[in-house]
C-alpha cells in the first residue's frame, strides 16, 4: 500500500513538472521573436529549444501505470527549473514588447 501512494505521489508530481514545461512552451509560441530581442533575453529560437527537449524529457519521465521510467529524477528538476526561470523572468521581461489585440465588439466592429 504505501508502495502504491509512492508511485501515486511520483506520478502526480512528474506531471505537474511536464504541465508547467508545456505551459512554458505554450506560451513561448505565443510571443514575437522580436519580444525576445528587445527585452535583452536569450533569442525565442533558443528559448524554444531549452523548452522543447524540458518538455519531452518531463514528458518521458511521467511514470505510466507501471511505475518505471527511463529516465532519473534529476531530469525532471532540471526541466522544473528551465520552466521556472522562463515562467518567472523571461516572461514577464517579454510581456511588455508583445502586441495585445484590441477587444472585437463582434464580427461587423463597434456600433
């Protein structure tokens, strides 16, 4: 039993480490590669690169229903941390050179 909320606990915690890698991911795709130039960060090719292999390597490192898996726990940190650093300070440095879109007042514009 307590060998099963271990797997349990393994699992649920690789998966939170590959849902924030994708969600780092995500929302790399989703910014200007100019953002990245003008905020003095590390290009948006290299950041999705860092981001890419975190997160198929986070995404190899969720243990499936036999609780094995083929890569070390350290891995899966390292792809945390990647996620963090991008989450933290390169996202918010990009944030202010991305374009938002005005609100669409339906398909015709505003009355």
């Amino acid at each position: 039993m307590v060998g099963t909320l271990q797997v349990v606990i393994y699992f649920v915690f690789m998966f939170a480490i590959f849902v924030l890698s994708a969600w780092a991911l995500i929302d790399l795709l989703r910014r200007p590669s100019a953002a990245y130039v003008s905020a003095g960060k590390l290009t948006k090719a290299k950041w999705g690169a860092i981001l890419g292999v975190a997160t198929a390597v986070s995404f190899a490192t969720v243990p499936f229903p036999t609780g094995l898996t083929p890569f070390p726990f350290f891995l899966a940190l390292v792809c945390a941390v990647a996620a963090v650093v991008y989450l933290v300070d390169v996202k918010p440095a990009v944030t202010p050179y991305t374009r938002k879109r005005p609100p669409s007042s339906g398909p015709y514009g505003g009355w």
